[in-house]
C-alpha cells in the first residue's frame, strides 16, 4: 500500500478525514494532521523524506507543497452540493430574493459554479486569488461591488467579522474528504502497480549478466542494475543523475546524440571500461513516437592486459609497433569507403582476420590500421613475411625452442601476447606450423620442444596474394586454419578498380619522397591524367618505386606525362615477340610502332601507310613514345 498523509488547515476536517481513510485497501495511512500556513511546507517536505508517496491537501496549502515536493499532491474541492447548501443558508439568512454574494479563495478550492445564479437565485462573484495576501483586499473589493456576504476562509471570515458584513466559512464536510480520498486511492493503485512493475524490473535487470544502464534525454542516468554497478566499479550514488559522457569519456558522443535526438540504434560499439573489453549497444526509448531517453546494454568481453612500458619500448625499438591508422589511407573510392568501414567494424573484435588482394594492394598497411583501431592498440604488433624464411627458420621463430628460449627470447607468438600477430604470405606456411597456428588461434602455445601447451591471448591476422581455397582443394593448405582465419574476412581491390584513389596515392608518396630527398616537383595536368589512368599492376609498390624515381631523376620541377611515361616503361619492361630484347614501353601503340618499324626496316613511310596516319603524325609519335630507331634486330 501506498503511503498517504493528509495535511488540512482546519482540525474539524481531520476529524473528518481519519475514519474515512480506513475505508481504501491501497491506502497506508502516514498521518492526518491539521498544518498552519508557516509549517505546512517544512512538514511536508520532512513527510516526503521519511518515505510518504502523496499528501492530501486543500487551497493556500496545496499551493505551498506542490512545488516543493516530488510526490503527487491531491487536492481537496468543496463539491457544488456542499457550496450550493452554504449559499442557500446565507440567503435564507438575508431574506432577499436575489441576493449578490461573493466567494473569495484560490482555484484549486471551487467547482464549476457556471450555473448556481440560475439554480439559486443569487448573483454570485467570484474572487479568486494568487497569494493570501490578496484575501483581505478582495473582501474589500466584494462590499464595494455591492455584494451582501462572502464565503472564504479564515482570512476572508476575520475581515468580514471586522467590517460588519455577513460571512460564512468555506465548507469542508465528509463528500469533499470522500472525493479526494477516491482520487488519492485511483493514484496509489497505480503508484502500488508501478512499484510492483518496478520490483519486477529491478529483479531481472539484477539477475542478468549484462549491464544495463537507461538515461534521459538529456544523456543522465536514471537507473542501472547491479552489473552495471559491477562494470563500472562504482556506487549507486556516483552514477545516479550523472552525465552518461562523464562516466564514460571514451563513449562517441555523436553516437549517443544520434539516439537521443534521431532514435537511430547504435550495434557493437566496443569500449575499454576499467580495462575490460566491453560491447556496448545503444536503443532509443520511444513514447508515442518521441524519444524519451535510451537504453544501454553492456556485454563484457576479456580483460584487456597492458604491456609494462620497459617491454613496450623494448618491443618499439625491435619494430614490434603498428604505425598506420585508417585516418593514414586515401579514400576517395565508394569502394574504399566500404572496405574501410567493414574494417573499423572488424577491428572491435579479437577474432581471426583475412586479408587477401593482389599483391601492393595494401593489406600491411590495413593490418596495421585494424590493430591500432582496436582495443589492443597499446601492445605488440609483430609482422612476419611467410615466405622470407625456410620452414624450419620460420617454425623456429614463431615457436621458439624450449630448451634454448631462454637464450634466444621470447618467440614472435610469446612477443604479440595480448597484441596482433600479422602473417604475411601465411599460405608459405608448412604444414606442422599451420596446426599449431591453428592451436594459437584456439587459445593453446606450445613451444619446439615441449610437451606441456600454455594459455595464449594473440590476435592473428593473415593475408595472402593467392587463392587458399584452391591450396585448401590441393590439399597444401589446412581446411581447419583456412576457416579459422577466415571467420573475419576482407578483399582488398587493385588500383585499377578503384582509381579514385589512385592520384591520392600518388601525391601522398610524391610528398613523402620529396620531403626525405629535398627535391619538390610539380605534376603538369597531362602527368596527372595519365598516372590516374594507367592500370597500376604493381598497385601501391609500383607507385611508391616509380614516385621514387620520379623525385630522384628530374632534370625539371614540372614533370610533364612524356617522362612519367619514361618512368613507368622503366619499372614495367616488356619483352618483344620472339626476341630476348626488352622494350623499355608498356603502352599498346608504342609497342605497334615498334613492331612496325622492326618490320620494314625502319622505312617510315611504310610504317604510316600501315597505320593510316601522315608521317608527320608518326614522327609526333615517335617522339612521344621515345621509341629507339635502332631496328637491326
């Protein structure tokens, strides 16, 4: 039952009121206590400490406490039968046929009176006021207008008695009591439901693994169960009504203002809580179609383990450290922006990853970009290139020797502990080395040598320029291995299918070549439009080699595309048909001329006869292409 007092301004209603209470089964009764006017606001508020649920009040009291309290506040009305009786007496008393009357008080105290004139015979006025003060004046006020007598309280009745006019109290009988105390009953079944509702809601958020935390609109928290408490390592009063960006400073703000104010959902967002890896997901709380605050539900995944910073430095100055991030990349591709926004998506987790993609297309660095997106970013990231290394060197490596660790270190499994391995060319892999890959991937390190296997925590990410599924059909790749780095997987384009990105690439290298030789060069628009339009089949090493080579050979500032082409056939020779002779161009026509020109022994004429092109055309072209005249071969 809900907890009720009643706090009236005459003692003859408390009277009135304590039996009638006993009548209602959702109602406790806290107390019934007659208040005046300089206390009621204190009692009140010391009532609503000590646990009271709603108060029962009438007029100026009622005024007071409502703003003050938290709490419902029911108000007592005089019913129109009991206003209507008290009318009538005071025009028996008058004996007047239609007597003027004035009823002064608050609003909070009167019925509808729209029709007594009409069902009594008085013409009455009303006075209704904002503050006590007002009370005595607008008694006043009433005789001046004309009016016989008044109805008010103590207020309106001292100043009537004073000036000789007729009065009478406002009346408060048991109907008034009644219907308040119906309405008070109607709120503390639902306050009792809600309770109930609450209490059951309390007990399954309690009980549920996951930390649960709601919050308002305005991003403060309002309630959170015991996992929450858990997670986050603090108590109840240091997070109830604090910003939720305050608790969590690490949480994206845009991310929870997207909820809050557009009701979108936010899925997987990981976190690091008290070094915990944690996924968080966000749901809009939604009324009638408006967003009235969300919901956040915490899954904690595995303690995150930080490397002490002598071991950090340590594994830094060995090269153990990722230094790209996805801000690093050109993405100007629609297709660049999906792989980028799968691999930031991939990232929050600890799962295996695949990389695969011609080769230069850039998976080291995605690697690199994915470990330092996630939440093991401030440990180890080891690299090692599978097919640099004989198989036995290789397994060596990884797995270290157990009778000789202690003199070689820790192996390249044991130094990415709680960090990234990257494997490179992971298919040069032997077989006994792709089991226990396998074995890390599970959890289990078992060094060379060794017959007792220890707890590992690695993140593997593996790339590959060939097609595994076709080595796993052979039978020269592990079926088991292949899906266990595959349960993440990403395929990384060729420039020539994503040339958007291409001249972003470019300047990027062209700057980072001329920064470290001090030659600064210029691209003219004819440059630009042929590096943007070659195909790239060395992808991004080709670019780097041949901006390299653009900023250490220019005789100029302004590199026209005559010698970037120069450049290119010089890093893509091309051998001619049925001869050991290598031709220093790759472009289709330049190669047609020289055919042609071998043919008839240099005759020019011929040559452009074949060609459907003046002479003139043919030397432009000759030139352009820096085709050598020499055909003696």
């Amino acid at each position: 039952m809900a907890k009720v007092a009643v706090l009236v301004p005459y003692r003859e209603m408390c009277e009135i009121a304590r039996p009638l209470m006993e009548q209602y089964p959702h109602i406790q009764t806290m107390c019934v206590e007659y208040a005046s006017t300089d206390t009621v606001g204190e009692r009140a508020r010391t009532l609503e400490q000590q646990g009271c649920e709603l108060i029962i009040s009438r007029g100026l009291h009622a005024q007071i406490i409502r703003p003050m309290l938290k709490i419902p506040v029911v108000e007592l009305h005089v019913t129109a039968q009991e206003l209507g009786t008290v009318l009538l007496d005071i025009k028996r008393e008058l004996r007047m046929e239609r007597p003027c009357l004035g009823l002064i008080g608050f609003e909070n105290m009167f019925c509808d009176t729209g029709r007594f004139n009409e069902l009594f015979g008085i013409d009455l006025r009303r006075y209704i006021v904002d503050h006590s003060n007002q009370l005595a004046p607008y008694t006043e006020q009433a005789v001046r207008d004309g009016c016989q007598a008044v109805v008010g309280g103590d207020i309106v009745c001292e100043t009537a008695r004073r000036i000789g006019l007729t009065y009478r109290f406002t009346p408060a009988s048991e109907e008034s009591v009644r219907e308040a105390l119906d309405t008070a009953s109607r709120i503390c079944h639902a306050i009792d439901s809600e309770k109930l509702n609450s209490a059951e809601l309390d007990a399954m958020l309690n009980y549920t693994f996951s930390g649960i935390m709601q919050v308002d609109r305005d991003g403060m928290v309002r309630r959170i169960n015991r996992a929450g408490y858990d997670l986050l390592g603090k108590a109840p009063n240091e997070l109830l009504g604090r910003s939720i960006t305050r608790l969590l400073p690490n949480l994206n703000e845009k991310i929870l203002q997207d909820t809050l104010y557009q009701g979108k959902e936010a899925y997987a967002i990981l976190l690091d809580i008290n070094h915990k890896a944690v996924i968080v997901n966000i749901a809009p709380v939604l009324v009638d179609g408006d967003i009235e605050g969300a919901v956040l539900t915490f899954q904690e995944g595995r303690r995150i383990t930080e490397m002490d910073n002598e071991l950090r430095r340590e594994l830094y100055q060995r090269g153990f450290i990722a230094k790209y991030n996805f801000d690093n990349l050109v993405c100007e591709s629609a297709e660049t922006h999906r792989l980028i926004a799968l691999a930031k998506r991939i990232a929050k987790y600890t799962a295996p990853v695949l990389l695969t993609g011609e080769s230069g297309t850039g998976k080291s660095i995605l690697a690199q970009c994915i470990h330092n997106e996630s939440l093991m970013r401030k440990n180890a990231f080891v690299p090692l290139d599978c097919s640099a290394w004989m198989p036995e060197t290789l397994d060596n490596m990884l797995f270290g020797n157990y009778s000789t660790r202690h003199d070689t270190g820790d192996s390249m499994v044991e130094l990415a502990q709680n960090g990234t391995l990257y494997l490179h060319h992971v298919e040069a892999l032997p077989a006994e080395t792709q089991y226990k890959l396998l074995s890390v991937i599970q959890g289990r390190f078992l060094h060379n040598g060794s017959n007792r296997p220890s707890s590992i925590s690695v993140r593997v990410i593996a790339s590959s320029d060939v097609n595994l599924i076709s080595r796993v059909e052979k039978g020269e790749f592990r079926s088991d291995l292949y899906y266990a780095l595959s349960v993440l997987s990403l395929e990384l384009l060729p420039l020539r299918r994503r040339k958007a990105d291409v001249m972003g690439w470019v300047n990027r290298r062209l700057d980072e070549w001329q920064e470290k030789y001090k030659r600064y060069v210029h691209l003219t628009q004819g440059a630009k439009d042929f590096l943007s339009n070659y195909d790239w089949p060395g992808n991004l090493n080709q670019i780097d080699n041949v901006c390299e080579r653009i900023v250490l050979l220019t005789e100029k500032r302004n590199i026209d595309e005559i010698f970037v082409r120069r450049q290119l056939e010089q890093v893509t020779p091309k051998l001619m048909p049925g001869s050991e002779r290598v031709v220093l161009y790759k472009d289709q026509k330049a190669v047609q001329i020289t055919e042609l020109l071998r043919k008839y022994n240099g005759n020019r004429e011929k040559v452009a006869a074949e060609l459907g092109v003046s002479k003139t055309t043919l030397w432009r072209y000759i030139k352009k292409f820096g085709i050598e005249e020499d055909y003696s071969y």
